[in-house]
C-alpha cells in the first residue's frame, strides 16, 4: 500500500527544516502544505489541538506532532531505511535527546535579537553565545555531532534546521558566527555538503528569513 | 556485575519523582542523594553541565539529565523489566511523549500562580485551568492515558509527579482539583493505589511541598 506522508509546513521554519531533513536522510517522499500562520488552517487546529503549531506530520491519516518527536516518529517507523538517527547504545541516544532538546532554547533567545534593542538586545546576545558556546564545546573537533562524532545524526539535523536564522541573527545582533563561533561554522559547511540538507535548506542566504523576521517585528511590535 | 543506581534528588521536586516512581515501577534499587538547590554541590555541576539541575540519574558512573529523557533511559536500558512505561506502537509512543512534554509546561504556570498575586494571578491561574482541560480531555473517562488507557504508563508517571503541587497551586489559587476536574482527580486516586507512586510520593498532604514554596517566595520576591 503506497504511504500517505504529508508534512504541515512554514519554509521559513527551522522546525519543519528538520523535519525535511529526516526524511530526505531515509529517502522518504513527502507532500508538503505550507501553513499560513497569520490565519491559521482548519487542518493544522485539527491535527495539532495541543499547540495548533507546525511542524505536524501527517502519516497515513494520523497527525504526529513536534519537530523532534517527529524524528524520533520517523527514526522507529522506518527502522529499515538507513541511515539511523540516533545510535543504538541506550546511553548515547539519551545524550543525543538531551543536546537536541537544548538546542530548541536557540529559538526563543533568537527571537529576543530580533525584536529588541539596547541593553535588552545586548543581554539576549549574551545568552545565545553562553548556548552556542556549550554546543561548540560538545562538537570538540569532531566532524558531526552524531555517533561519537563520527557522522550526521539526530543533533546535527536539530541544529542545521537553524542555519538561515544563524544569519539572520547575525544580522539583528551585529555578530559573526564564522569569528565566535569558527568550529560550528565549520561544521555547518559540512552539513551542506550532504545532500538531505542542501535540498531542503531552500534559504541559504537568510534573505527569506530576514524579510520574514521584519514583517513578524513590524507586527508584533505594533500591538505592543 | 552489581549495578549503581544513583539519584541526585530533591525531595519536592515534581520531576525527580518521576524518575522514582519509574525505578518502582520496574523494580530498580536505586541511592538518592538529596541535593541542595541554594548551595549546588559540585557533584551536581559535573553530571548536568548543560542545566545543573535535578534530576540527575548516575548509572554505572555515566549521567543522564532531564526526567523525561531519563524515563526513556530507563525504559530503554531495563527492557526485560516489565512493565513497560512506552507503548510498542511508534505513534502512540510519540503521542505520549507530547502529552507528557506538555504536561512539562504545569512547572512555570505553577509557580506563577504560586508567586503572584491579584490580576496576575487570575491570568496564570486561566493558563493553568486550560492546560488541565486539554490534560483532562485526554484522559476522558479511561482510567489511566498509558495504552490507550488501560494501565499506568510513560504520561501518568509524568503527570503524577505533581501530585503533591496540585495540592500547592490549589492552595496559592484558591481553587478546588476536585470541582473543577473530578476525573482528574480521581485518576489521581487511582495512581496513589499502586505501590510504585505511594511510597515514592512522601508529602501526600502536600505541606512539605507548601513549606518549600513559602521559602523559596520569600526569597525569591526578596530579590525584586
């Protein structure tokens, strides 16, 4: 029986880009429905009443919600399509749980660069650097962040969903990443070499995000 | 090879419980060693460099932070142990590990019903009635949301940490669990009759829990 995978999607984010990710890594077909946020579908408050956030993964009918529980989702649903995600040893896979789930505080602190200024801006940057610099620590020298280092896995397919937004942060906080931050820049560069992610990361210059991130300011600064 | 089971502990705390009543579940002898919050031992600092905080299971000299990902660790590591806490279905595992990451979200809500006062208040105290609106709804009128709920599983395990909490927000809240949500409550009942959750919960009227929370707002509304 031919599989129905349908992916509730907003290109712009690094949530969804995970998700893309993961499925190009087992080569997985999937439809994709860009959601409109601003006005939000039936569909999406239907398949996700927790949050009416996306990414939701639609499989065979039945909705599967948030970035990493859909790749674990994907990782035991298609055991047989290599390459894995997460490794095998019970102790590892925690570890990888636990970056991965730390790498989604990226997101919030973004958020603070983008919208604010002075003071405010310069402690929000401070905390994304404190993070950056834990996560770089735990890269070491290492190529990937997955199995021991050795190849892509579960935390780097976390963290490159954020590739564009890392420039537009650069952006909004006046920072270099490739300075700060030379071995994950490094590391980012390889990740784009795999195929998976070139092909889903669709913005790779942050122009799209940038234009996103000033319509969303523009917005909620407004209603402030 | 005897195996170490060490917990770094906090007696009240939600998520530390978790993980007790998890070893309970599957028979696992384990150490805890209470840690002080105010004054963080190094110990604490060296196995969850990421967060220093509680819990912290140390397993054969190895650390594993964060009580959701050490339920898994468990559930993973001791599979010959019945009974399980995760379904064997790939999408009711993931739908429970949203339920359970959603019931994560009481914590700050919580405190903030603990720690305000007047129209702040009201407003955490919606949020909160919400929250366990959407928790209840999942639960309906099944006994337990483990295995399509016909038995105690990876969610009532999450959720049943609070249980002395409930207690404390009812309290700081002027409300009553019992009114507002009887079915909730009446789970709540029901988990208290298994032996793993009655002796892991050690402030079942919740006083102890009231005394930490009255401390720590003392210290906390000092600081502002």
């Amino acid at each position: 029986m031919a599989e129905e995978v349908i992916l509730l999607d907003v290109r712009v984010s690094m949530f969804c880009l995970r998700v893309k990710i993961a499925l190009a890594e087992k080569g997985i077909k999937c439809e994709y429905i860009e959601q409109d946020l601003q006005n939000k579908d039936p569909l999406l408050l239907k398949m996700n009443p927790f949050h009416n956030k996306v990414p939701v993964l639609i499989h065979n009918g039945k909705s599967i919600c948030d970035s990493l529980i859909i790749l674990q989702y994907i990782e035991e649903v298609w055991p047989e399509k290599p390459p894995n995600l997460l490794p095998s040893d019970t102790y590892h896979r925690a570890q990888a749980r636990l970056l991965a789930d730390f790498t989604n505080k990226i997101h919030g602190c973004g958020w603070k660069i983008c919208l604010w200024d002075g003071e405010k801006l310069e402690v929000a940057k401070k905390e994304l650097v404190e993070m950056l610099k834990v996560i770089e620590g735990e890269l070491g020298d290492k190529p990937y962040f997955g199995f021991g280092g050795e190849r892509f896995g579960f935390v780097d397919v976390a963290l490159i969903g954020f590739y564009s937004w890392f420039i537009v942060y650069e952006m909004f906080g006046k920072f270099s990443m490739e300075s700060e931050f030379p071995k994950l820049s490094a590391w980012a560069k390889r990740c784009l070499q795999k195929e998976s992610v070139s092909k889903s990361i669709t913005d790779i210059d942050g122009n799209k995000t940038y234009q996103y991130v000033v319509q969303s300011r523009k917005r909620l600064l407004a209603r402030q």
